[in-house]
C-alpha cells in the first residue's frame, strides 16, 4: 500500500468502523481517534516529502504512483503530490479534526453525521492526490454531496432552502467542469496514441490555443463557483448560515480552496495561453469580489452570514493572485488558502460556540460577551486580528506575499486591481473591529447570557489547535512559504515555456 | 441448419418457451388448491434460465437468416434475464397476496415470460418480419398484465390505454415496414438499404417505423402514453415496462440504427439530436412536478432515455458499449428504486412522496436504498450510474457533440433537483405518522440486495465495461 492512499483508507476504515459501531460516545470517539490518525499520518507525509524532495532531482510530483482502471478510456487511478497539495492535505486533516472536536455534542442521527463528515473528508483527500482528471472529478462530486446532508439535516434556519441551492450551484459547476475536462481529454495530444486523463500530460503538452479558448471558461468557472467567485458566490452565504458549526468549518475552510486548487492545477496549469488571453474577464471578476465581499460583510449583522462574505472577498483574493500567474503571487494565494482555511474555520468554530450558549448570531443583540466567556471572547478577538491581516499571524504573511507579486505586474488593469484588493483591508479592519466591539466589549446587554457556559474541554482543544497554527504560520512562514514555493517555481516555469 | 443447433443456438429461446409450457401444463393439470406451489417453481425455473443465459453464445445465423445471434446479442437477453428475475423477486409478495387469491398469478407469469421471449425475438430479429413478431409480443401482454391490480379503475385505464396507444404505433410501424419494403423489395436486415437509401419514400417509411420505436422507448414527444400508464398499471408491470421493455428496444434501437440503417445516417442523427433534447428536457421538466413515486420514477426514466440518445448518436463500437454499459447499470438502478416502493406499497398502500416523510427514521435500510438508487440515477459518484453517465458524455463528446453535451449536463443538474426530493423527505424531514417499520419477505430482500450490489459493484469494478466494450468491437 502506498504512502498517498492511505490517507483514503484511513478516513474510509473509519466510516465502516462507524457504521458498525453503537452507542452514542462511540461515534465521536471513533471520528476523533480516526481523524487524529490521520492528522499525525499526514504530518509524518510531510516530513517524508521534505526527505524525498531534498533527494529528488527535478520531479515536481513525488510519490507518484499509477494503477490502471479503466483501460479503453485511459482512465488511472494516478495519484502524486507536491508542497502545495502536501499542505493542503494538512489543512484538510486539522480542519477534520477540529471539525469533530466542535460536534462533540450533536445529538440527532450522530453516527449518521460522523459518517456524512468523514466521507466528505475522504473527497477532499483524494481530490488533493489525484492526479488524473477523472479520478480528481470523482473525489470532487464524492466532496460535494454530503453536503446536501449535513446541511439539510443537522443545520439550523432555512436549512432546506440553503442545502438545496449549494448542492443545485456547486452540481452545477461540477457539470460545466465535466464539459472542460472531455474537452481536455479530446483535445489534448495524445500520448502513445491514446487521449490522456493525466494531469501531469496534458500540462507537458497543452491543447491548441483556440480549443483551450472555448475549454477554458467552462474548467475555470467549474471550479471558481466552488471558490465562490462573484457572480456565483450566492450559494455560499446562506449555505454557510445555515450548515452546522463543523460543516461551515470544513466547508469554508477546506472545499472552498479546492476551488482554488483545481483553478490552478486544472484551469491555469493545463491552459495556459488561455488564461493569458482571457484570464482578464475573471481578474475584474475576483478582483470585483474582493470588495464585493468585503461590503458585503459590513452590511451584515448575522455573525455567519459576515464571516461568509469575508470568505467570499478573502477567496476572491486567491482567485485574483492565482490569475497573475507568478510565482510570488501563486505562492501567496497558496499560502492565503491554507491561512484564511484556519482563519475561518476557527471563526465559525467560535461563532458555533457563540451561538450555542446565546441561541443568536445577531450582533446587535449581544454585547459584553467577553466578560462571560472570556476564553471564547479573547480567541474571538485574536483570529480577528489574523483575519484583517495583523503581522505575526498567517494573513499578514499571506497577504504581504499576494501583494508584492501583485504589484510586480505593471499593466493598468492589475494595479487597479491591486489597489482595490489593499483598500479592502480596511473595509476588513472595520467590520472585524466593529464586531468584536459591539459582541464582546462593552456592558452586557442581556442579563440572561450572564449564565452561559464556559468553554469546554473539546472547544479549548479545537480553538488551540487551530490559533497555534495561525499563529506558527503567521510568526515562522518561511517553511511554509519555501514549501509552496519550490513547488510553484516549476510550474509557473512550465506555464512559461509553454507561452513561448 | 439441423437440429442441433437451433437448439443450442437459441437456447434461451426454447427454454423459455419451455417453461411457458410448463406452467401452462400446471395451470390446467394442478389442482386448484395446490395452484401457490407454481409460484415458487416458476421462480425457480428462471433462475436457472437466467443461469444458464450467462454461458457465453455465439456468433449465428438460423431460418435463412430471419433468426441470428452473436456474443453481444446474447449479452443483451442475459441482462433482460437479470431484470426479470429482479422483478420476479420484487412482485413476489404482491403476486401472492393480490393475484394469487384470483387465480391470476400463473396468468401472470405465463404473460410475463410470453413478453420476455418476445424480447429474444425482437434482438435477435433478422428481418422485419422476425422483428415485428417481437415487437408485439413484447407489447400487448403487457397490456394484459398492466389492468392486474384489481380493483382499481386506473389499472383497467392503464391497460386500455396501452392496448389502443401500442396498437396505433404497432400499425404505423407496419405501414413505414410495407413502404421501404416497396422501395428495396426485401425485408431481410442484411443488405437492407443497398442502393435505395437516400429514396424519398423510403426515408419516409423509416420516419414511420422510427416513431413506432420511439413509441416503446417513450421518447418525446411519443411519450404521452406513458405517465397514466406507468401510474395505473401495478408496480411490477411499470418496472417491466420501464426497465425491460425500454431496455430491449433501445438495444435493437442501436442495432438497427447502426447497422441496418447506417447508411441513412445524415438523416437519423438530425432526428436522434432532436429527439434527445426534447425527451432530456421535458422528461425532466415534468418529473420535476411529481409527487407520485410511480410517475416520478416513469418521468425520470423517460429523461434518462434521452441521455442513451447520445450514445447512439456517438455510435461506433464506442458509442454501443457505452448504451449497453448505461443500460445495464439503468436496470439495476431503477428495479431498486421500484422494489423499495413496492414494498413500502406492499405493507402500507402508499406509493405518494409526501407518505414518505421520515421514513428513514422508521425503516433506515429501505431508505437507503432508495437514496443509492436515486444517486445513481443523478449521476453521483461513486455509485454505478456516475459511470455509465460519464462513459456515455464521453463518448458524445468524443464525436464533437458538445452543445449537445452542454445541454445533457444542465438536464443532468436539473435532475438532480427531483433526485433529492424523495431523500429530503425520507431524511431531512420528520413526520407525526410515519410508515411504520416494514418487514419485508426474503424474496424482496434478495430482489433488493441484487440491486444494491449492482449499483455499488458495476461502476467501480472496471472489467465489467472492458467487457462489454469487447462486445461491440466484435459485433461491429
């Protein structure tokens, strides 16, 4: 068994050890034990790639390792990775775990939960090692679906309503996806004269310019809805509202940079040219969300729907950085989605915790909370402060580096761009501090929250794990950054030559 | 041509009809009381049919070519067989409780397998004769069998319905038969078309036989016979109607179009093209309204019909091993999803959506089964219709249909809207009354669980399309 695919057995020995089990502390313990797992397992995947990549010569992808599936259509289970995929992997298992920490109490159909949970984490995993388009596509679907669950069953509000439109837009998506990839596989040259799924082919040997004209816009958008890039952002606040603490977490953490991701790895890797050509459409597009998300929040008094729309303009920024295609910019955006994956999974862990004691996420009912939950309060305040980018946490190191790349780029449009992307740092710093100043400082408003809970062993332990890492990130990026780094410089190299 | 071997080349066939004469044999010789026996030995005696189908046949000619064969044809009645066998398993309980108190459950299967064998015919065609003989006898009994669920006035509609709508088709059919045959002067399927094909009257009389197919496969618009008849007519018969007998005529669809009339391709595939997104997109549209689970499935399968459109029109060896692979996968899909109402039928006499709320409190593996089968109608991974849709886009695709692509994947997104109406009852939502928890008799449980391992097993493991795939490349 190879050292990729059991990061798809773990999860998946987990569900069936859930499907057999009873008793209701089981499943949580199952899940926490099975996550944890795979949390170390994918820390001990790192330090065996920094290994191999210290030894490798020029291979971008390591562990690579192929096994034939459907042979007419030239189908495999290809499976590989690189620092970028290697660190998103690690977001992906943290969230998880964290993700089960904060649903330690749900008390309807828990074990159906857990496995709804961790079977969406089994998508996302495979999504980040696959590396042939129809394997990827599979895991893609497989993400997104459990969804629909989740959020219909154990969500809160118009949770019908919000689950039915995420799972219509991102199915969707997947179907305009599913246009681009046949395009990529028809078009494409063939590889010892058979059509190729193969990632890592078609990148070597990109499609006729006019082809990827008319593939392009269906692969990008494909993903960038996921990404929740504006106009098609619409699913994801109510999605987020509505969908239950660990599900906004893992969702807004963790699929929404598979958007990201496979707009890189798919859409800009495997047509390049097009991307240089037409790539500007989708650049005023993020770079409108930016803002667009940014106001958005500002306008907002429900704590979820304003951290939804900071996702929103805070992916708009990943989207607009991947489309500058440099290495600098590219290595930011990277380093910005696993930073805000942090980010707003810890926000919407606090906010489940917020929510569970004062039964509201309205803003302007609360006050004073930090008196009463300090713990909660204080974490509250600092992943604030990470959030609109204060130095010594992940987002200003992300940022910083999105910027510089940004700002290498000299034609009008890109400034432009640019600069509306740093003006809304500020919109961020107001609604992050107005929020924090109106929920958790000031006299209490409501006598009744006097007599609210502290937090719990479980939620301590989900909140540190995260801020520790925000916090790691934001205080030593250079690993981090050299990660990602080597692993973008080949394939911006690649892009490069292939424009030539 | 001796003896031999038409009995070992058309095996099924003569055992089918062998059974057929068994049963007949029981019914007049067994007496009364003694008549549940037959039930459980009809079973029997298929299952060993359906057995020894899987024995690989061969490629033949039989009758001066009216009758022929080849590995892909046989491949074809082996899945029809499985289908049966799942429905035979399914109806077991409605047979015994509702038919066999009437003495109409030996009628029932005597019907059932008359229709299945002529199935065997209809493929194995060789001519239009040979062809037309199948086609009716694949019909009419099912009009029989669709006004069985006594007492109810819309079964008795259901069977008029399709007896008057079928015998429409039917002639129509046969007047577009007579005038091709007045153009070529044969009516042997080798060398049909020859030099006549792009003759006007021809063209014409192909229209006319074309409809009469579409007629069965309930495209759009020739569809409208399908909805009151697929609600009418008992649970059984609407699984056989719209799994069986529109499995069986999309296959000798593809046949047809593929070989016989492959000349007249320019003027099909234009027809083809229109009638998929016509039956895509309406079948769709109106399934989207539904609420009861029998109409629902009968729309969702009119709109899936649609997407096999697309492998015909990819055609090739290619195109053919993604319809047959689709349809395989289709049958298994489908007769889940009509076992599970059946039995919640069977235990409580509801068969409306709006019943179904909460049951997955109340029975978890029934609904789970339901929720697979409905995954894999949409297309969801990683159950089996993911692949067959894939394969099928693909193979579409692969010929350059990519507008036509485009509008099979917005269906497909539309789809799945319904798909996920009956599971958000089942599971997001609770009711004060829901059906109670249902007990279901071994038969069912074993028609059930042969549907969930398709499902699960037919896409992931891959030898399964390799296989067929190997069929169609020796076929064409």
């Amino acid at each position: 068994m190879d050292i990729l695919t059991i990061l798809i057995i773990i999860p998946t020995l987990t569900v069936l050890a859930l499907i057999f089990a009873k008793g209701q502390k089981s499943y949580r313990t199952i899940s926490a034990v099975g996550m944890g797992i795979q949390t170390v397992y994918s820390i001990y995947l790192l330090t065996r790639y920094l290994t191999e990549r210290a030894e490798a010569g020029g291979e971008t992808m390591l562990f690579r390792r192929t096994v034939e599936w459907f042979k007419p259509w030239n189908i495999n289970y290809e499976i590989g990775v690189d620092g970028i995929s290697v660190a998103m992997i690690i977001l992906t298992a943290i969230i998880t775990l964290t993700g089960v920490f904060v649903s330690w109490r749900v008390k309807e159909l828990p074990k159906e939960f857990f496995v709804s949970l961790i079977v969406l984490s089994t998508g996302v995993f495979g999504f980040f090692i696959s590396l042939d388009l129809f394997t990827m596509f599979l895991f893609y679907e497989l993400a997104v679906i459990p969804m629909y669950l989740l959020i219909g069953i154990w969500g809160s509000g118009p949770r019908e309503y919000a689950a039915m439109k995420l799972t219509l837009m991102l199915m969707g998506a997947s179907a305009l996806l599913l246009v681009g990839i046949l395009g990529l596989y028809y078009h494409s040259p063939m590889v010892e004269g058979h059509h190729t799924f193969s990632m890592m082919a078609i990148a070597q040997a990109p499609m006729e310019h006019m082809d990827q004209l008319f593939f392009f816009p269906f692969v990008f958008v494909g993903f960038a809805v996921l990404g929740a890039m504006f106009p098609f952002h619409t699913w994801s606040p109510d999605g987020h509202a509505s969908a239950p603490t660990a599900v906004s977490m893992l969702h807004a953490g963790v699929l929404m940079k598979m958007g990201g991701y496979g707009v890189f790895r798919v859409a800009l890797l495997l047509m390049p040219t097009a991307a240089h050509e037409i790539g500007w459409i989708f650049m005023i597009l993020a770079g409108g969300g930016i803002l667009y998300g940014a106001f958005g929040a500002l306008r907002q008094t429900d704590l979820k729907y304003i951290n939804a729309y900071s996702s929103v303009s805070h992916l708009a920024l990943v989207l607009f950085a991947l489309l500058l295609m440099d290495v600098v910019s590219w290595s930011g955006s990277v380093l910005q989605m696993i930073s805000h994956g942090l980010i707003t999974a810890l926000f919407f862990a606090l906010i489940g915790m917020v929510y569970e004691r004062t039964h509201t996420r309205d803003v302007t009912k609360m006050g004073g909370l930090l008196k009463i939950i300090p713990f909660i309060g204080m974490m509250y305040v600092m992943v604030g402060m990470a959030s609109l980018g204060l130095p010594g946490m992940s987002g200003f190191a992300a940022e910083l580096a999105i910027f510089v790349g940004a700002f290498q780029h000299s034609g009008t449009l890109e400034r432009v761009l640019t600069i509306m992307a740093v003006l809304s740092i500020v919109v961020t710093a107001v609604y992050i501090l107005r929020v924090v100043g109106k929920m958790l400082m000031g006299p209490v408003t409501n006598e009744a929250f006097k007599q609210m809970d502290k937090a719990r062993w479980y939620e301590k332990t989900a909140a540190i794990i995260l801020l520790a890492c925000i916090i790691g990130i934001g205080v030593a990026p250079g690993g981090l950054y050299k990660l990602i780094n080597e692993s973008v410089t080949p394939l911006i190299e690649l892009i490069q030559k292939g424009a030539l | 041509m001796n003896w031999i071997d038409i009995v070992t080349i058309m095996r099924d066939e003569w055992s089918i009809i062998g059974i057929l004469i068994l049963l007949l044999a029981g019914e007049i010789l067994v007496d009364k009381k003694q008549l549940s026996m037959l039930i459980p030995v009809a079973i029997g005696l298929f299952v060993l049919h359906t057995a020894m189908s899987f024995i690989p046949g061969d490629k033949a000619t039989l009758f001066g070519g009216m009758y022929r064969t080849n590995e892909m044809m046989h491949f074809m009645k082996a899945i029809l067989n499985v289908a049966v066998l799942i429905i035979l398993f399914q109806s077991y309980d409605w047979v015994k409780t509702t038919l066999l108190p009437n003495g109409m459950a030996n009628a029932f299967y005597l019907l059932l397998f008359a229709v299945l064998s002529g199935m065997y015919f209809l493929i194995s065609a060789g001519d239009f004769i040979m062809f037309f003989i199948g086609f009716e006898l694949s019909t009419l009994p099912i009009a029989a069998m669709a006004a069985f669920q006594l007492k109810e006035m819309r079964s008795t509609e259901a069977g008029i319905k399709l007896v008057l709508l079928a015998g429409l088709a039917s002639g129509i059919m046969l007047y577009g038969i007579s005038l091709m045959y007045a153009v070529t002067g044969t009516l042997y399927f080798d060398g049909f078309l020859s030099a006549y094909y792009h003759e006007p009257l021809l063209v014409f009389g192909f229209i006319l036989f074309l409809s009469g197919l579409a007629f069965k496969i309930s495209l759009v618009p020739f569809h409208f016979w399908a909805p009151d008849v697929y609600e009418g007519a008992p649970i059984a018969i609407t699984s056989l109607l719209s799994v069986v007998s529109k499995a069986a005529s999309v296959f000798i669809l593809m046949i047809l179009l593929l070989t016989v009339f492959k000349d007249l391709s320019d003027a099909w595939k234009m027809v083809l093209y229109i009638l998929a997104v016509l039956t895509m997109t309406i079948g769709n549209l109106f399934a989207l309204r539904q609420t009861n689970m029998k109409r629902f499935l009968a729309f969702s399968s009119i709109a899936q019909a649609g997407f096999i459109l697309l492998g015909i029109l990819a055609g090739g060896a290619v195109g053919a091993a993604t319809v047959i692979y689709f349809v395989l996968i289709y049958v298994f899909t489908n007769l889940g999803a009509f076992g599970v109402i059946q039995a919640i039928k069977d235990e409580s006499g509801k068969e409306d959506m709006t019943d179904y709320t909460g049951l997955y409190r109340t029975n978890p593996k029934l609904s789970l089964v339901l929720v697979l089968a409905l995954f894999s109608l949409a297309g969801i991974p990683p159950v089996a219709g993911f692949f067959g849709k894939f394969f099928l886009f693909s193979a579409a695709a692969g010929k350059g249909y990519y507008i036509l692509l485009i509008i099979a994947v917005i269906n497909v997104t539309i789809s799945l809207y319904y798909y996920l109406l009956p599971i958000r009852a089942m599971l997001l939502r609770t009711s004060e009354h829901p059906i109670p928890a249902i007990r279901s008799s071994n038969m069912m449980r074993i028609g059930l669980l042969i549907c969930v391992a398709g499902i699960m097993i037919l896409g992931l493991y891959s030898p399964v399309y390799s296989f067929v795939l190997g069929l169609t490349q020796s076929w064409l």
